[in-house]
C-alpha cells in the first residue's frame, strides 16, 4: 500500500496523543492470550512510531500502562513489562538513527529494576536528538502528574524561588513531564471507547478526540491517515468564533 506523505495532508497536528486500546479484546477474537494481543498491539506501535515520523510530526505520545494497569493480573502485568524491555532492546537503535527523542511519562521508581534502567538508557542516548518526541506513558497518570507539578512549584514557592502570585497556566506547563513540548492537537482512542482515562489532562484542554472503531492490534497506517485527515478538516476555534 501506498504511504501518503506530508503534502498530501491539508494540515498536520504538531503534537498526537494515542490510546491504544482493545489489545484485550482483539485476543479474544482470535482465541489468542491476552499477553499475545499486547504483542501483536506492539507491532501495531512500530509502524505508527515510524510514519509518525516520516510526516514530520513533531510530538507522538503513546499510553503504554496507567497506573490502573497495576489491577490486572500478575501474568498480564508481566508480560506488559517484557514487552517493554522486548520494544526497548529491538526499536532504540533505529528511533536513534532517526534523530528520535524519547521521553517516559510517568514515576519509573514504581517499576522493576530492569524495566526502569532500560528507560533511563533509552532517554539518556536519544536526550540530545533533535527529531520527532517520543513521550511513552508507563505507570503514567494524569492527576498524578498534575499533583507532582502542584509540588514542584510549591516547593519553589516555599525556596522564595518563585512568588504565588507569578503561577500562571504556563508555570504548570513548565513542570508537566511534557514541559517545552506542544499541547495536543490530536487525541486518538482506538477500539470505540470515548474516554480520556487520566491521559495528559492537561495538555489535551483543546485536542480534537477521534475515536476509530478499530482494535489497536488491527490498527493501520491507512486507518492513521483517515484520523489525520478527519484532524484536518476540522474548524478548531479555541473557544472563539
Ligand atoms: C489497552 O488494551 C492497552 C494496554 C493496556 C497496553 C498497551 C500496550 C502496548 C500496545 C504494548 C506495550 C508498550 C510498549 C511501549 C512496548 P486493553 O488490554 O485494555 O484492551 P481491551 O479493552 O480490549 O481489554
């Protein structure tokens, strides 16, 4: 199949938040383990990082594990983590040589050993790329994020760092994990559910949410487009007229 290009976009969003969802219910299609519909999602993961790129987007967030995800059974949560460590050892030389930048969303100190050095290599080598921003949600959540920001800039506060009454919406901006980054202008939740489940609250205050009927692993780059394109064709008026 053909992959459309950048021109052929009336408009491109600088920033896209996804929600990966339906891995479990498309194992269950196919009489497949749960554990084997995450992977088969991964593969979905690959090819979207990938044209995400090749367009030139600038930002591409992935929610790969809420801090709900903890509540699922050990074998699941299990094998979510191998996954993470499988994605890392094969993708991160390849996201490097095209200039990607990854950033980890979320409290890595909650996670295994492994896992937590395997993201913190994976930011440190690709920390100074200049390409598209790579910010994978892991044991992510987006009231918890908010509360971590609220006391790092209390914290200022009460250094004499920073006056109360200088806190704007830009001060919490700036101590989002997200910080310099673009808010989301696309938000797409794959598998028909219509909610935000505690993904970048903050940032998506102005997203356009699209919400494919597609189960994550079924997830095309033909079905990326048509969302992209749905993005495009939208009137955004940021509350004016
Ligand atoms: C939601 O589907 C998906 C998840 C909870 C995990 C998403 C993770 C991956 C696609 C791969 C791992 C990530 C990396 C970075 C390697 P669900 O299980 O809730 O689906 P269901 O609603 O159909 O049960």
């Amino acid at each position: 199949m053909e992959k459309r290009t950048a021109e052929s976009f009336e408009k491109l969003p600088r920033h896209v938040a996804v929600i990966m969802d339906g891995n479990g219910r498309w194992a269950k299609k196919h009489r497949l383990s749960v554990p084997r519909g995450h992977r088969q999602g991964t593969e979905t993961l690959r090819e979207i990082i990938r044209h995400t790129d090749d367009l030139g987007i600038g930002a591409l967030s992935l929610y790969a594990f809420s801090t709900e995800n903890w509540s699922r059974s050990e074998e699941e949560v299990g094998a979510l983590m191998q996954l993470i460590l499988d994605f890392f050892a094969s993708e991160i030389d390849e996201l490097d040589e095209r200039n990607v930048r990854i950033l980890i969303l979320g409290e890595k100190d909650r996670l295994p050993q492994r896992q937590r050095e395997t993201l913190e290599e994976a930011e440190r080598r690709t920390g100074n790329n200049t390409g598209l921003r790579l910010n994978i949600a892991i044991n992510y959540g987006g009231r918890a994020e908010l509360a971590r920001a609220a006391r790092m800039i209390a914290e200022k506060v009460k250094s004499g760092a920073l006056a109360a009454e200088e806190i704007g919406e830009e001060t919490l901006a700036a101590h989002l994990y997200t910080a310099g980054q673009p808010d989301v202008d696309l938000l797409i939740r794959t598998s028909g559910e219509m909610r935000l489940s505690n993904f970048l609250l903050y940032q998506c205050a102005y997203a356009e949410f699209v919400f494919p009927e597609t189960l994550w692993p079924d997830f095309t780059v033909a079905d990326y487009d048509r969302a992209l394109d749905v993005f495009a064709h939208r009137q955004r008026r940021f509350g004016g007229r």
